[in-house]
C-alpha cells in the first residue's frame, strides 16, 4: 500500500463521492486532509468520519477566488505546508442537444467544472514548493465526444488541458500535475442522472460489465499524489478502471 504520512493534502468535493473516498484512501494512508467542499455539514460529518485526528473541513464555492484562496492560505497556515492536492468537485446535469443548450446551463458547468479547477490549481501552485502533487478529476468525456454533453464534454477537455499545460510549467519545481478521466463511477451524482434518464449509464463501452466503485479512481488519485508516482506528470488515466473501450 502507497504511503502518504505526514503529507497535508487538500481534496475538492470531498463531501461525496470520489472526493469522499479520497479522502478516506488518503487518511487511511497516513495523510492529513483538508476537506472542502460546497456542502459544510456533509464536508464536517465526512472530516469527522475519517482515521485521525488532524483532518479539517472547510466549506469552499470552487467557483468563488477569494473563498478558494482563503482555503488554501488556511491550509498552509495551519500546517506549514501544501504536499498534494486533489480537485475532485465537478457537476454533470441531464443532457440536452447542443442546439437546446442554454447559457445558464454551459456557465454553469463551465464555472464549477472548469474555472473551478483553474482556480484551485492556481491557489495550490502559489503555496506549493518541490515534490508537491496535483490530482484532477476530468472524465472519459474530456477525450472524446459525447451526445447530448456539449457544456460537460468542454469543461472536462479544459480539465485536461489546464493539467497538461500546468505539468508543462512546473515541472522545473519538480512539482507534479495529473489527472484522471474516470468511466461511469457510483456516485451521488450518476445515481441522479440515471434516475433522470431512467437509464443505466456507462457500460455499454466497457469491458466490465459494471460501475466503477469510487474507491477505485480515489486508489489510483492516491498513487499519482504519492512518491511512487515520482516521474509521473502531466499524464491522464484513462478510464478507471482501465477497461474503458472508446468506439
């Protein structure tokens, strides 16, 4: 098992889903984690839920510069230092043509799932020094396209690109900057798009025939935040798990 004691890492999204079950691998592997997210109850229950003592919960608008540069310079604060950072927050909402689309939707898919990882990686790489670690979450829709997902599919091809170009320009820092590209995952969030679309999502392109559990893509975020990950950077995994079969 990959070990993370000691190192102070921030997780997006961490009251649900993949960013609750990084925050769990996390922790259970020794790190401390600051746990944001829009959601202050649910954030605070999942700080308190976790192994260890250290952990804290912070409610954070992704979306908003000085609530995400306030977070992170609390962070520091705190504990003197930023190893990691993983920026899991994101939505998907039920799809629409591309003629139907409308602004409201694209800003607002575009605001949480892009600027809001454009902020948090900006506030991270200010208060990150050598051997820090950047994980973001795009999605198998940010490699290819997808039917009714216009606003979705752009904001995660812009996650991809930000990671991408920020592996580029810190690397000489010996900092890293990765991402994942999960498949369909069990979450809060797919639940409630499948009971919109009455529809199980995902799997027809897969070779397992079954949703990813969030523990698998928070087991591979852990890796890629960890020293086994060492000269690994700018880099998306793709599909999680591995198994994702483009047409």
């Amino acid at each position: 098992m990959t070990s993370l004691q000691g190192k102070v890492i921030a997780v997006t999204g961490a009251a649900s889903g993949i960013g609750l079950a990084t925050a769990q691998v996390l922790a259970t592997r020794g790190a401390i984690v600051a746990l944001g997210d829009i959601n202050k109850d649910a954030v605070e229950s999942a700080a308190a839920s976790l192994p260890g003592d250290k952990h804290i919960a912070s409610k954070v608008d992704v979306t908003s510069n000085e609530q995400v540069e306030g977070w992170i310079k609390d962070i520091v604060q705190r504990f003197g230092k930023l190893d990691g950072a993983a920026n899991v927050a994101g939505l998907a909402l039920k799809s629409a043509p591309f003629i139907e689309t409308t602004e409201d939707h694209w800003d607002l898919i575009m605001n949480i799932n892009a600027k809001g990882v454009f902020l948090c990686m900006r506030a991270q790489l200010k208060n990150m020094t050598e051997g820090a670690s950047i994980v973001n979450v795009a999605s198998v829709g940010g490699l290819s396209g997808g039917s009714g997902a216009c606003a979705y599919v752009a904001s995660k091809h812009a996650v991809v690109g930000l990671t991408k170009t920020a592996a580029r320009e810190v690397g000489s820092k010996n900092i890293r900057v990765n991402a994942i590209a999960p498949g369909i995952i069990q979450t809060p969030l797919v639940e409630g798009l499948q009971k919109a679309s009455g529809q199980r999502l995902g799997t027809n392109q897969q070779a397992l025939d079954r949703q990813a559990d969030p523990r698998e893509p928070a087991n591979i975020i852990a890796f890629l935040l960890s020293n086994d990950a060492s000269f690994v950077t700018g880099s998306v995994y793709r599909g999680t798990p591995p198994n994702f079969i483009p047409t």
